[in-house]
C-alpha cells in the first residue's frame, strides 16, 4: 500500500512519516508549501512541484489554520475518489480551523463548553462587556497554540482591547473564564479511542496553557466521561484524528478547541506514548479495511454479472485474492473459476515461473 502525508515539515510531520514507513509499502513526505491546484471548468488537478500528485491509497492532509482553504480543497478533490482512505473529512479543516464555527458544532450536539459571545457591533460587544463577570477572555476566530486569545480582568483593559480590534478591524469571540489554575487537558483522539493525554500548566501571570506559549505538560489520565467527550467532539467536526482541549471546570468537563493538526512532541514527551506510531498504525489498519471493502465490493459485482450471464461482457478481468493452498495443489477461487468457465474434462495449457502464474484452456 502506498501512503503520503500532505503538511508542513514540522517534527510531529517527520516522525509520522517515519512511523507510517514502518507499516505502509511507501510513504511520501508532500510538503505543503510545494502543493498547487490548477483549476479549469472540467476538472482540477492537484500538483507538487509541477507534477500531478500520484494516486495513493491513503492521505493524511494536516497543517495550521493558515492554510485552511487549501487544506479543504485538498481534501474535497481527494475525497471524489473511492479508492483512497482519508481521516479527516472536508468539513472538518473549515470546522475545526474556525472557534466560532466550532462552537456553533458543539452546541448543536449539545457538548459542554464556556460561554462564548459573539457581536455584529463594537456597541454590542460593549454592552456585554458592561455585563460579564470579570476577568474574561477575548479570541480570534482563527489561531492556534494560544495565539490571538487576549486575557482581561476588568471592564477597562476589555474595553481598551476592543478599542484596539475596532482600530484593526478583528472579528473576535468573548468568551467567559474558567479558573482552573491556568491549565487545561490535551487528548489525542484516534478512531474511537483517546491514545494519549496531559495537563498543560501556564506559567506565572500567562493564562495560556499551551506548550507552544511555555506551559509544562504531565501525563493525565482522563476518566469515562472525559474520554467519551473528546471522541464525540473530534466526530462530530469529522476527525478520526485530532486533538481536543478540555477545561477541568467548577461544574465539569468544558471543550474549548479541537485541533486537526495537533502537536506531538509534547504530549509524547510528557506521556511517554508514542503516538506517532499509534497514528501509522491507525491509518494503516484502515486503509486495509477500505481496501478490502474496495475489492469485495469488486467481487460481488463480478459475480452478479456472472450469474447474469454477463460473460460476454466480462471477457477479462484482474482479480486480487489470496491463494488457498490444500496440500500441494492451489484452488482457484469461485469468481475465477466462473470467469473462465472451465470444466473438470477441459484440458489447460499452464504456464508458471516465480511469482506468475497463467492459465490458457486447450483447444
């Protein structure tokens, strides 16, 4: 099978290609800033470096939110094909890249989260600035590790901040604060599975809890509730893959992000899991499955019109299976034996060598 990894040439990027060669026959490093598509009314085609991409069986397409509109064209052209396995949905690099966006999905599956606020106007915004309680936090919609997320602990520093998104022409989020010691919980989600996870702690006067921004990570070992939240968050934006922040909240368990493409130095540091691993077996596994459903559903087709009577139609056709060795002899299996039509009085003309095979009836 011949995988390729589609993101930037970050660690995390380096040690997931290296883990996925340990399983897949071929793996390509496709470096995200090489990645062109060329649009025409027809059809579009995806280039790096010039040329067409080749075909792969499976492709994990990540990178940061500044390349969110390519990423989701990416993986809207990838996604027409039924041959090739793809973790991430579409929807999911538009999702996940946006906090709004996010928090409009969370709500909509009735997932626990801080209260956000989100205004047409600066007057607006100010009104509910006049009315929170204080301190709070201020974000972007867009950003990761804990850029674009501003801390206010008054009326006054808030009203000073929106002054300044006014002057910049920001959109932004007003979001009510959690005190939980300027720490959060990052898991992994795999599949249906949380792999590996860790409390991030801020230092000093940061509110910020990412290791990116200096926070310290330790192991954490979520319980059933937690686990269960971080799997339905990264589903229900389309990820089998992603990270999910959770806030340890006075009432419980709060979500706050899902990153689709997380980091895994630091949580492989802290955990002592290697995840890069957990991810090549994860997207390896599956792509068999996908492939393996490719090829039954090539089969039943094939029989279908066998039993049809299509074999006028059906004059050749490449069928992949396992050999079924009893004793000395191979049995061909039941599509072939139906394609060829052959029967027990027929004399055959063999052909064999290493590794082939053929088989003529002769006349």
């Amino acid at each position: 099978m011949k995988a390729a990894v589609i993101a930037g040439n970050s660690k995390s990027s380096q040690w997931t290609v290296k883990a996925m060669r340990k399983y897949f026959d071929e793996v390509d490093h496709l470096y995200i800033k090489h990645i062109d598509i060329n649009f025409s009314g027809k059809r579009a085609e995806v280039l790096f470096k010039g040329k067409p991409v080749a075909h792969y069986d499976c492709l994990f397409i990540k990178g940061s939110f500044r390349y969110a509109q390519l990423l989701r064209a990416l993986a809207d052209l990838f996604s027409t094909s039924e041959s090739v396995f793809l973790p991430i949905e579409p929807r999911a690099y538009t999702l996940a890249h946006d906090k709004l966006l996010t928090q409009l999905t969370l709500q909509q599956k009735s997932m626990p989260m801080p209260r956000t606020y989100l205004s047409a106007t600066i007057e607006a915004a100010r009104a509910v600035l006049s009315k929170m309680n204080y301190p709070i936090i201020m974000k972007f919609p867009q950003g990761t590790q804990g850029k674009g997320v501003m801390f206010a602990d008054s009326f006054a520093s808030a009203s000073s901040i929106l002054d300044a998104l006014d002057a910049l022409k920001q959109p932004f989020l007003v979001q009510e604060y959690v005190e939980t010691g300027s720490s959060d919980v990052r898991l992994v989600v795999i599949g249906d599975n949380v792999v590996a996870a860790m409390k991030r702690k801020g230092h000093g006067v940061d509110k910020r809890a990412n290791i990116h921004a200096g926070a310290a990570g330790e192991a954490f070992v979520p319980d059933a509730y937690m686990k269960k939240l971080a799997v339905d968050a990264a589903q229900s934006v389309g990820a089998e893959i992603c990270g999910v922040d959770i806030l340890e909240g006075p009432t419980g368990p709060l979500i706050v992000e899902i990153n689709i493409s997380p980091g895994l130095r630091g949580i492989t540091a802290a955990t002592k899991v290697d995840v890069a691993d957990k991810i090549a077996k994860y997207l390896y596994g599956r792509t068999k499955e996908k492939l393996q459903v490719l090829k039954d559903k090539a089969a039943k087709d094939i029989m279908g019109d066998l039993n049809g009577n299509g074999h006028d139609r059906l004059r050749e056709q490449e069928v992949i299976t396992q050999l079924d060795f009893r004793g000395a002899r191979i049995l061909l299996p039941e599509i072939v034996s139906k394609l060829t039509a052959f029967k027990e009085t027929d004399s055959v003309q063999v052909k064999a060598s290493r590794g082939s095979l053929s088989l003529k009836k002769f006349m």
